[in-house]
C-alpha cells in the first residue's frame, strides 16, 4: 500500500519527493528488509537497538533510519557528523533524558550521518547514551566503521552492510517516479533505453532520480520528453555542474585519483585531489587511499613509500583541513613519482587463489609447534632448522606444505629494490628463482 505524500513537498527536487515512506515501498537490501531478516524482524517485534549502516551513496541508509523511527513510534533526531558539534550531541541527549524515556515511553532515535567524521570526543560524548539506552543510535557511513568509530561504541552497535541497488532496483526507483511523482506524471514521458540511466547512476537511487530530474527539466516543451542513452548522455554533459554539485562524480574522480598516481602523473594526481578537496570529500578518506596505493601500486619498488603514506595518514587525522592539504599533496606527489610494482599485491591474491581452492595442505610436522610432551612424541617440531644456527642465517628448509613444494607466489619485478632482494632469494632459492 502506498504512502500518502506530502503536496508541500512537490517541489523539493525528485529525490526527495520520492522517499519511501514505509518500509514496504523500500527498494533493495532484501538481506536487511526482507521477510525473516533482521530488520524487518526488529521493526515487527518493535524492540529496537543501537546499529550502524555501512554502505556507498544513494542506497537508503538515511531512509532506512527514518523509516524504523517512524514505524516503531520513536522521536526522530538527525545530525550531520559535517556540522554538528558535541553540544549539538549533548542538547539532544539531554532532551531525551527529560522527555519521553523518563515518561515511560520509548528511547527517541538519534541518526547521525557520516558518522566517521565525528571526532573521538563527539563519539565519546555519545557513548554513556547509547550504553544506558537513553538513544537508540543509528549511524550512517560510506566509510568502513572499524576504522573510523571508537571500538567501545562500535562493541554497543551491531554494524550492517548495505550495498549498491541492483539495476532491477533501479527500475523498479525508475517506474515508480514516471508513475507517482506529483510532477513527472503529468508529462508525456517515454523511456525508450535505460543502459545510461543505469551505468551514469551506479548504483545509487540518489543519483538515478536527479540525472532523470536534469534530463526532464532539460527537455521541458517538448512532447513526448523522450529518454534515451544519447538524450542522457547529452543531457550529463550539458549539466556537469549541477551533475557534479555535492560529490555526484566521486567515484569518477577518485579513480581517476588512483590511476593518475599508478600511471606516475604527479600533476593530474594533484588535479584531481584538489577536485575532490574543493568538493568537500574527507580528508582521511583520501589518505586512506593513498596508504592502499603504497601498497599496491608502489610496493617493494620503494618501501619507503608505505611508511611516508601512513605518516601522512596520521599527520592529515591530527590537524585537519586547510593545512592537510599540504601533507596530501607532498605524498601524492611522492607516490605518482616512484617506481611501481604490484608483486606484493600478485602474490598475496595469488595465495588467497590457492587456499581457496585448497584449505587442506597440512603444514609440516616439523614445522609445528610441541608445546606438550605428546605432541613431541608425535614428531612436532622434530627435525626443524633455526636459520640463525647456519651460515648466513639461512638453511635449505621447505616451508611449504608437501603438496605445494615448489610453488613460487613471490615474482621479484625489474625495479632497483627488488632487483636486490631477487639476487638474495635467487643465492637461497636456486630452484625457485633461476637466474635470468
């Protein structure tokens, strides 16, 4: 059963009209919302906890919030982690202590947006709250919690994950604005082709209703407004502005971030930090990234790169914007202006491969530990080799599991450091790293 919908609300933009009301207008994260899931569990048993919603943009994380408080009853409070404050925290906590916990009703809902922006002392702020049931806490983050939400509040938050709609979603988000929308069900609308509305939105329900608001308003007068991959494309690059307004192109720009610094263009690298600086992204988010591409992309062509990078993670944590800009673009900079290789990425996904495949291969006696008389008995430990003991502190010793003996994961690339580290592993390893 559809929700009736506010008419003062027909000209705020699509989006925003076309927020589901109940919990079965919600579109997608069946493995939340679905029949004998647990949130649909929760909201039909009305005991509420305290919970984080992890997942990308535009997939009803904001939505979800509301529509349990809605459902269930409880009072409704919304921050955004960008703005508010710990007086802002505290103010709504107090007001919840007075009101209607301590009248006998419910815990009022306190939704916080981009959670992962609060500081350590706006989420202590939240702590004693949340653990005595004053609030129930919902949390909102494109970010993964675990790095960036205290653990002793993430130990009170169960932590669920949402995910990119599906294109059946979609179109589902698609049909239902052409049919309901106040506005758009007035006009002589034809879908002809869908594979651009559903590629440029990504995933995110947000973005599909605002490039289908930008093509209709960019077609107004005409009848039938008709909707094809050339009319959106077209319409996109007409509009990149309003297209881009409030990180719309995120995932553009950050990839074009990261291929930018592993294609060694320091320039374009900066370009695109500061495109991403200028439109609000975080800070921490962005030397997130740069700590992965090290990893990746720089790797043991220069080691020194991995350590430069989470100094510069932890530097940008301890002062903030406008001056982290600074230590982002020196390690940038630094990044995009080094050797590359991803041997150690290669080789861990390598080894990831095989032990899926294979979870079996037992290690080796004598490479066990014998912490008891019986497990000496049985042979652990016996016949292991202390590299130290031997020349060189190395001795010829297979560590690998019987069946996986020879199996080479490691591939030394061409690169001043590894070209080292080749020649010591070819003088210990013959038979696994022939000279070449």
């Amino acid at each position: 059963m559809e929700a009736k919908r506010n008419p003062a609300t027909s000209y705020a933009p699509l989006p925003e009209r076309m927020r589901p009301q109940t919990i079965d207008e919600y579109v997608g994260q069946q493995h939340l919302v679905g029949k004998g899931q647990i949130l649909r569990n929760m909201l039909e048993s009305g005991n509420m906890s305290s919970f984080i919603l992890w997942g990308p943009p535009g997939v009803g994380k904001t939505t979800l919030a509301s529509i349990m408080a809605k459902t269930l009853g409880r009072e409704f409070y919304a921050l955004s982690a960008i703005s508010a404050g710990v007086k802002d925290v505290r103010d709504i906590i107090e007001t919840a202590r007075k009101g209607s916990l301590f009248a006998g009703g419910s815990a009022p809902v306190l939704f916080i947006d981009e959670i992962h922006r609060f500081s350590k002392s706006q989420q202590d702020a939240l702590l004693g709250a949340v653990e005595q049931g004053v609030v129930i806490l919902i949390g909102a983050t494109t970010e993964n919690p675990s790095f960036e939400v205290i653990t002793p509040l993430l130990s009170r938050c169960q932590v669920y994950v949402l995910r990119s709609l599906e294109p059946a979603d979609l179109q589902i988000l698609l049909d239902r604005a052409l049919k309901d929308d106040p506005i758009l069900r007035e006009l002589d609308i034809k879908v002809t082709e869908t594979e651009a509305l559903m590629r440029q939105s990504g995933g995110d329900a947000r973005k599909l209703l605002n490039i289908l608001e930008i093509v209709v308003d960019a077609c107004a007068g005409q009848s039938p407004i008709v909707i094809d991959n050339a009319t959106v494309s077209r319409c996109l690059q007409e509009n990149v502005a309003i297209y881009d307004k409030g990180g719309e192109l995120h995932y553009d720009i950050i990839s074009a971030f990261i291929k930018s610094v592993r294609g060694s263009d320091p320039n374009a690298a900066v370009y695109y930090m500061a495109r991403m600086l200028d439109g609000g992204e975080d800070p921490l988010f962005i030397a997130r990234r740069l700590c992965i591409l090290a990893a990746e992309d720089v790797g043991l062509a220069n080691p020194n790169a991995l350590l430069l990078a989470n100094s510069c993670f932890q530097i940008v944590h301890s002062i903030g914007m406008p001056e982290a800009r600074i230590p982002l673009s020196e390690c940038a900079i630094y990044l995009a202006s080094s050797p590359k290789s991803n041997s150690a990425y290669l080789a861990i996904d390598s080894a990831l491969a095989m032990v899926k495949e294979d979870k079996t291969a037992p290690v080796p006696l004598y490479l066990r530990n014998a912490p008891t008389s019986l497990m000496k008995d049985l042979g652990y430990s016996d016949g292991y080799k202390y590299a130290h003991d031997f020349p060189g502190h190395f001795t010829d010793l297979e560590f690998m599991p019987e069946k996986l003996s020879g199996k080479v994961f490691y591939e030394p690339q061409p690169n001043r450091h590894e070209d080292s580290l080749a020649s010591y592993l070819q003088a210990c390893w013959p038979k696994y790293y022939p000279k070449k």
